[in-house]
C-alpha cells in the first residue's frame, strides 16, 4: 500500500501515471537491447560472422591450388569494406610482381559493386584473384580447429591465425592491406618476417610450402593452443620460436642475421617508417625525404588504419598520394580523394 501511495502522490492524474509506465517500459526494452548486443559481441565466436552461404565469389577449394610463391591478402567480416587504399595494396603488389599470383581472400561478400571503379581498377589486372574463404570448411582438419571451436579470439587475432594457415597450406607471402610492395619480392621467398624497430611484426611474412616451415608454424600454433590468453597478434609466439632457434631474445642481433633457416629481416626492407612517424604520409606538405627513406626498401606500412580520418585529393602533394601514383595508378586515376 505504501507504494501505491507514493505513486498516486508523485502521479496525480491517469495519464501522467500511464506515460510513466510506457517510457518505463520502453526504457528496459532499450536496456536489454544493449545488454543483447553486448553479450553476441562478447560471446561470438570470433567477434565476427562468418558467412556460409557465399554465392558471388569462386571457393578457394574450386580454383587451382595456388602455388607456393603467391602473395596472399585476407578480407575478415569485421572489415566489411574494401576500400580505396586497399584497392591501392593489391595494385601495387600485381604491378612489382608481375608474375606471381595475387590472392585477396574474403572470408564474406564483397560490399562494393559497379559504381567502385578502383575495385574494377584492380580486376582489370590478369594476376590478381578475388576468392571466398570458407572458414568452418578451412580449418576443418587442422591444428587450429579446436582453437576456434573452444576459444573466445580476439578479431584481430582471427586474422592472422588464418594467415598463418594459409601459409601453412601453400607456402607464399602474407600481408595485411595496408602494407604496399616496392619491389620484386622473388629473392626473398622462403620463411622470414619484419623486425619493425620494435616486434617482429606480422603484417607481412612468409614461409616455404615444405616440412620445415611446417614445423615452424605447427609449433607457433600448437604454443597458441596451449597458451592463448585474448591476444591481439601472434607475434608474440613467433617470436618465442625466434628467440629459441638463434638462442638470444635480442632482436635487433636476430635481425642481421639467419637462424635455422628463418630470415628476420632489418627495420629498413620493410618498415623504414614507423607507425608513430608514419604522419607524414599524410601530411599535406610534400615531404622529399619520403622517398629517400624508401629508396631501398622492399615494403612500406602505411599504418592506413591509423590514419582513416584523413582524406587526401589526388591531385595534392601528400607523400602518401605521390607514392600512391606511382605503385598503384590505375586506382588511383579512377578516385578523387583516396
């Protein structure tokens, strides 16, 4: 009764009371909708969807196995869209590598369409190859299966363990979008990954199609098995391999030198600018020394996510837009910003 009186004093009329109990009510519907959605982004599998039904892009299993010097990208569904400087990446890795195969693997439909004529850009080059990746179906059988059925993985984490079974199926080369290729890489196949001043970073490795590498990345995965504990990258269990087949943890000695058949390649082949310097990319002000610093280097990481706010015309002088030019022309000279 008491309650019924502190209503009745607070709500002196009907229809006051009934606006009290509608919002009330559409208050706590709102609050188990956000309670709804944060518990699927919690307890989703993989943070992500991965969807079966794939209708607009061949299986990796339906094309001829890709050989074991191709160069792979991996599209996940919590990167929804490929975009302009994605487009850019694969230009220029079909362009300095004319003949290797270039696979962009997606792991869900591409959400772009006619009206994305940096996408047509990009398709127009004979190497180059848009291909579905069933998840369920690619891990089926291998040492990362129980991984994904038994852990909550971190999306980034997703990624890279899918590049590394890619790597571990075919051989090749491995490297996230944002990473654009300078050179030729055919003198450098085989199994190796970037010292980037501070990790061995992942957004680009390789690894042979052999026994060895094999072993290499059955026992980088089989330590994540057995250890994983919500990272966001793999290089830490890389590294730990790294370290016991040169017998030192210092990594800028392992980056001048090759231990037990896996090459650590120095700061300057493929991360001569850092993710911290990497502003003046995308600085307005032309910057000469940009192109100095890539001189002789194999790779750049533009650290393109980073940078995601900044939208540079195509006819300015940003550093980032001039190497773009030169790497990646067709795309380019289908956008006005990039």
């Amino acid at each position: 009764m008491k309650l019924h009186w502190r209503i009745d004093r607070k709500f002196n009329s009907k229809s006051s009371y009934k606006i009290f109990l509608i919002t009330s009510a559409l208050l706590l519907k709102l609050l188990l909708l956000i309670l709804l959605y944060s518990y699927l982004a919690i307890h989703s599998k993989h943070h992500c969807d991965y969807l079966e039904d794939f209708p607009n892009l061949t299986s990796i299993f339906d094309v001829r196995r890709p050989k074991s010097q191709s160069i792979f990208f991996l599209v996940t569904p919590c990167k929804n869209v490929f975009t302009k400087r994605d487009a850019c990446a694969v230009e220029a890795a079909s362009r300095t590598n004319k003949n290797t195969e270039v696979f962009v693997l997606y792991t869900h439909p591409i959400r772009s369409g006619k009206k994305d004529l940096y996408l047509n850009a990009v398709l127009s080059y004979k190497n180059v190859n848009f291909i579905y990746l069933d998840v369920k179906k690619y891990i089926k059988g291998t040492p990362l299966e129980k991984l994904f059925h038994t852990r909550k993985l971190n999306r980034d984490f997703v990624k890279e363990l899918l590049a590394l079974l890619t790597l571990y199926r075919y051989g090749g080369i491995y490297l996230d979008l944002d990473v654009l290729i300078l050179r030729d890489l055919k003198r450098i196949y085989g199994n190796f990954i970037g010292y980037d001043g501070e990790t061995l970073n992942t957004s680009f490795m390789g690894f042979k199609n052999d026994t060895v590498a094999e072993n290499y990345i059955f026992r980088i995965i089989d330590q994540i098995n057995l250890r994983y504990n919500g990272e966001n990258s793999v290089s830490p269990f890389i590294t730990e391999l790294i370290e016991e087949l040169c017998d030192t943890k210092n990594l800028t000695i392992i980056s001048k030198r090759q231990c037990v058949r896996y090459k650590v390649f120095p700061k300057e082949f493929f991360y001569p600018i850092s993710s911290i310097d990497s502003k003046i990319l995308y600085n307005k002000n032309p910057n000469e020394n940009v192109f100095k610093i890539i001189k002789n280097s194999l790779t750049l990481n533009t650290f393109s996510k980073n940078h995601l706010n900044v939208e540079m015309p195509t006819v300015s002088s940003y550093p980032y837009v001039n190497i773009a030019k030169k790497y990646c022309p067709k795309v380019i000279n289908t956008l006005n910003y990039i």
